[in-house]
C-alpha cells in the first residue's frame, strides 16, 4: 500500500533528517514523499508575469541538499521511495489543507526540535501544518555533532 507524506524542508541538508526518520518509520510498501518549501508570492506584476515554480526550485536547491537528497532516495530504495518537491504560497491553515488534499496526503512529518531556517521570503509553515486536520507526527533526532558544518553531508548520519 503506497503512502504519501508531506515534510516541510528549508533546503539546508539538516533537515533532511526529518524525512529520514519518516522512512525509517515505513518496514515496506511503497512511500511517496513531497518535500515542500513555504514562500510567500511576491506583490509585484512583473515578477508574477514571469514566476516560474521549477525556474525557483533551481535558485532554491544546493548542490549539497540535491546529493543528500540522493544519498537518502538510494539508502531507502527498498520502499520505492520517490521524492517531489514543491513550492507553497499561502500561510494559512485552508490553504494547507487544500495543498495536501490535491496530493492525497496520509500523514506530515515535522521536525520536534528543529527550527525551520526559511530564507528572505520564506516562512515557517508548522504553526498552520499544527492548526490543520491533517495527521501529524513530530520527530525529533540528536544534534550531537558539533564539529559538522551547517550544509553538511554530515547531517545525515547523526
């Protein structure tokens, strides 16, 4: 049976751990996680005419987060792990809810202890993800790895 989870991510390779904790909670089946980052749209007309949700992907992606992305899909392929990420415009608890209704979405994963590090348009999505009727669950893993750098591979293997 295939399962679909929605994890926010903020494209620093830390939280990433977030979805490794989800996958090691699956034994089998297949799962389809959607890795989302929250920004807002911005007001000018101009920048509307020409958005392009994968053009902003491309900005948003780092090498690292792309090869820890990698790393993590080959580690967990026994689940038939495929990964999609998107874009979410809308910091409220409706929006939200229609966003992972339209993905048929089972559960969330949000990180326990981690605070998501949006960048300039960013925002943190948690307070609305905790406010919906959708299924949550909190993970939580050690950071005991003081001498890893921040957008470090490293962050994967604490």
């Amino acid at each position: 049976m295939q399962k679909r989870i929605l994890i926010p991510t903020d494209f620093n390779v830390e939280s990433l751990n977030t979805l490794k904790r989800a996958l090691e909670s699956f034994d089998d089946g297949e799962v389809e996680a959607v890795l989302f980052y929250s920004e807002y749209l911005s007001d000018s007309i101009t920048d509307m005419l020409f958005y392009n949700p994968e053009k902003r992907l491309n900005e948003l992606i780092t090498p690292v987060f792309e090869e820890a992305l990698t790393i993590l899909v080959n580690r967990y392929e026994k689940l038939c792990l495929s990964v999609n990420i998107e874009l979410f415009h809308y910091n409220n608890t409706t929006a939200l809810q229609n966003f992972a209704e339209a993905r048929e979405i089972d559960l969330i994963f949000v990180p326990k202890s981690y605070k998501l590090n949006p960048l300039k348009n960013g925002f943190d999505p948690i307070p609305a993800i905790k406010n919906s009727n959708i299924p949550l669950q909190e993970v939580s893993w050690e950071n005991n790895a003081e001498e890893v750098y921040e957008d470090s591979l490293g962050y994967l293997f604490i």
